[in-house]
C-alpha cells in the first residue's frame, strides 16, 4: 500500500503523527497501481475507536485524481500560451524574461 516509492520516511512520519495526534489525515499522495503505473491519488486515513476509546482500526478511503491533475496541467497550460499557435503568451515572457535577467 502506498508503495510508489515518491514518498520518504518524513513524509510518513508526519502522516502518522498527525494520525495519532488528530486522529485523521488527510492529504494527496502517489500511489502505484497493479500494472506499475505511478498515479495520484487523494487519500483520507481515520482511526477507528471502540466503545472503551481504544484505536482498533484504520480506515483508509482514496480518490484517483489522474482526471484532475490533467485538467489542472491543461488550464495552467491554457492560461499563459496562445490558443491558436499554441507559444508562450506575453505574461508568460515577461516572467521568464525577469526570471533570466535576476539570475
């Protein structure tokens, strides 16, 4: 589980202290799917108590969020290149023109 091999030992450590300390987290990771394929995805953990309030289980519930990340890239792209030939538009430019001209 989880085993896209993007993540580091911190990124987990801090998953689980929030787990402990809130008793939730929630937040997006990569994942790997059956074929090999590295995918997002956004991923809910809870702790599930009894009635003594004690930690029995852990729920885990995950949303494959390919779909969005592609529209998120395809607006992103859409907003700083022309529509019809498809170049970098004018904001664009001047962003990389100061990026270049500070370095």
């Amino acid at each position: 589980m989880l085993s896209s091999g993007l993540h580091d030992q911190h990124f987990y450590r801090t998953m689980w202290e929030s787990i402990t300390h809130f008793g939730h987290w929630r937040g997006e990771v990569w994942n790997r799917r059956k074929n090999g394929e590295i995918f997002p995805e956004w991923l809910s953990v809870s702790e599930v108590r009894n009635e003594l309030d004690d930690i029995t289980h852990y729920v885990g519930t995950f949303s494959d969020i390919s779909d969005l990340k592609s529209a998120q890239k395809e607006i992103q792209y859409l907003s700083s290149h022309d529509a019809l030939t498809g170049l970098p538009d004018i904001a664009l430019f001047k962003d990389r023109l100061e990026t270049a001209i500070s370095i």
